[in-house]
C-alpha cells in the first residue's frame, strides 16, 4: 500500500536539494559583497572563480595602487590616491578608457570593456576611490 521508505527518500532528497539552493544563494551573495568595494580601508576582499577568498592590499607592487572588477552589468575600479580633496577628483570615461585627474594625480586606465560615459558613480573615502562604471 503506502511505501514510508520511497516517501522518506523523496523528502531527504527534497531537502538535499533546497539545501543547495540555499547554499548557492548564500554563495552568490557573498561573491557579489566582497567582489564590489574594499572591505576595510587599504585590502580588498574578493572570492576568485574557484569560490576561494583572495585578500589583496591596494598599493601592493601586484596592482600598483588599483584593483578592477567586473560583473555581467559593471565595471568597478578601486584605487588609493592619498591625501586628496573629493572635490578635486574628476573622472572621464571613453570608450574603455578610465581618466582620473586629483590635484598633481593623473592616471589613465585600461578597462576590460567599454564604458558608458554618463553613467558613472564615484566614492571617497580614507584615501581609497571607488568608482563604478556601467558597461556599454
């Protein structure tokens, strides 16, 4: 008549399977989190492709002061400019091309993909910029 077995089965493998889901939810979330903004002033916490949290410190010989990221949607630049006024930062983007200008600071920036140039948000803090770019 009424197999208690299958239905056990049938409820653990229920449960495995919302378990994962929440699992790769959970894992999601973190991933886009840490990907998007320093973690605290001077590191960057990041998980790589292969789910492993990388620690990086901005202004390392590795990334010379920068750090870019990006996601399906947007690109986003971090980078240390020390002692700067927020009010003398400017930012233009060209196509894939990144220009910061503070005071006696000027860089220009490679990005992985083109740009929308009118769709640009900014970030000041503690020496480090963050800027977040919406791709083209």
């Amino acid at each position: 008549m009424f197999d208690d077995k299958k239905k056990k089965k049938d409820d653990t493998d229920e449960f495995e399977k919302l378990f994962k889901e929440m699992e790769k939810f959970i894992e999601d979330v973190f991933k886009n989190a840490f990907n998007m903004q320093p973690f605290v002033k001077g590191f960057s916490l990041r998980i790589n492709e292969d789910g492993v949290p990388e620690i990086k410190e901005i202004g390392s010989k590795d990334n010379e002061n920068e750090e870019i990221m990006e996601d399906e949607k947007k690109i986003y630049v971090t980078l240390e400019i020390p002692e700067t006024d927020e009010k003398e930062i400017g930012i233009k983007a060209k196509g894939n091309i990144l220009e910061i200008r503070a005071g006696n600071f000027a860089k220009k920036i490679e990005l992985p993909a083109k740009v929308n140039s009118k769709k640009i948000v900014k970030s000041y803090r503690n020496g480090i910029l963050d800027i977040e770019l919406e791709k083209a």
